[in-house]
C-alpha cells in the first residue's frame, strides 16, 4: 500500500502573515485525515512561523530546495541542518524551475539529494520532460536519465518522485490520465530495474496544473500516489479540495 501525499509548493509566494492566514483556514478543514499526507512547501521565510503552527497536527513541512553544503561561503544559500531546525521534514529537488533558471543539473540535484538524506530529510525528487522533447519522441529518455543521474549511488527508501512535465506546469494544460499513467508506469519500471521490488513502494506523484476539477482523474491512475501543486495549492479552499480527492477510486 503506497499512502497518497498531496503536496503543495507554494513557490515564490506568501508572507509569513499570509501563511498564517492560510494555515488557520486550511487547517481545521484537514483536521482528522490520516489517509493522506498533506505536505506544504512555504517559501524559506515562512518555513519558522509555519512549523510552530503545524506541531501537533496532520500536515508536515516542506523547504523548496536545499543546498549539498553544510556551511561555508555560499551567500544566498540554506543547508539540509538549517531545515531540518526548522521542521521541516522534505527537501523538494530538482523542480524544473530550478533546472531552467537556476542552473541545477542532474549532478547538482543528485548532490543535493544526498545531503538531504545525510541529514534525515525526506526528498521530493521532480523530474519531467519539455513539450520540445516530448515531441521529439524522448519523454522516456529524458525521464530515464534525470533518474539514473539524480539518483546515482543514492538509496530508495526516503525518496518520492514527482513527475511534472514541464508543459504543464502553471499552464493550465494538465496531462491526460493516459499520459500520467504512461510516464508513472515507465518510470516505476525504471526504478524496478534499479531497486528491484522496493519500487513497488515509491510513491510517484503527478504535478502539472493539478486542480479541484481534474485531481480525482488523475488520482485514480494506478501508478499515480499523489499530486504536487502549485497554483491550486495557494487557496485554502482549494487545496483541501485537492486533499479530499476521491478516495473510492484508489
Ligand atoms: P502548477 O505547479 O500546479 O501551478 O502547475 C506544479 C509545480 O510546479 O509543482
């Protein structure tokens, strides 16, 4: 049984104030589900008076990034112990965000992945191919070598794989369930022949304009164990939407 998580990246957005808005609507819709893992990803700044709030409750806390040094000259940067402080119990790595006006490179996401792990966290490890390269016929490529190279010499157990295509992330074109379940399937037999049966326990979430009105599609693909979100992910409203998907169909 792979438990569902439905996670929200909140990206370049919310104050603190904002934040705690947020959480005060958000919560007491949510209180009492143990079915799902309600994850938020608040942007840094907000990570301390988020985590004070969420003590006690049913959501965990995520950091958007973290950096593969613990410390030294690095201006701008957050190591995996300065989240890890904070609460947070997920590192997100390798959204294609990052990879497209960041710099980060399969070999930077698999360094980041293992300080993560080094120092307790949990990753969500986004990968995900462009419109350009799914029209060129080389979705499953890509996707194999951003696994091989973000996981190279790195254990299964506390990863969960997001696949996003790039093309549809904030665009408001989700993938069709046919595509999710493609990409998730071949992406679990990836990991199969890398980890053998242990695959069958990674979680594989799906993100990509993920709302209200299509997250009960694409959840009920058998291969999809989640959905990370973005801009639905902003409204209280309807991010609990999103975490009271229909369960029936799992
Ligand atoms: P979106 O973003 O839901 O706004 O498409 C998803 C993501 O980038 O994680």
């Amino acid at each position: 049984m792979r438990k569902p998580i439905i996670a929200a990246n909140w990206k370049l957005h919310k104050t603190v104030a904002e934040t705690g808005a947020f959480l005060n609507a958000f919560l007491p819709e949510v209180t009492g589900i143990d079915d799902v893992e309600i994850v938020i990803a608040p942007p840094y700044t907000a990570l301390l008076s988020a985590t004070g709030k969420l003590s006690g409750t049913n959501v965990t806390l995520a950091a958007q990034n973290v950096f593969y040094e613990e410390r030294g000259a690095y201006t701008g940067e957050i190591s995996p112990a300065m989240i890890k402080d904070l609460g947070c119990a997920y590192a997100i790595i390798g959204h294609s965000e990052r990879r497209q006006y960041f710099g980060e490179t399969d070999e930077t996401v698999n360094k980041r992945i293992k300080a993560a792990l080094g120092h307790g966290l949990k990753v969500i490890f986004c990968i995900g191919e462009t419109l350009e390269q799914r029209e060129a016929g080389r979705t499953n490529k890509v996707l194999k070598g951003q696994l091989d190279g973000g996981l190279t010499d790195i254990p299964i157990d506390d990863i969960v794989v997001a696949y996003e295509p790039v093309w549809a992330i904030g665009t408001g074109v989700t993938a069709t369930t046919g595509q999710a379940q493609e990409a998730h399937a071949f992406i679990r037999g990836v990991l199969q022949k890398k980890y053998g049966d242990k695959a069958q326990g990674v979680r594989i979430l799906y993100g990509g304009s993920v709302k209200p009105d299509n997250v009960d599609d694409i959840m009920a693909c058998p291969d999809v164990d989640g959905a990370l979100v973005g801009g639905a992910s902003l409204e209280p409203d309807s991010f609990a939407k999103l975490v009271k998907f229909r369960r029936s169909q799992k």
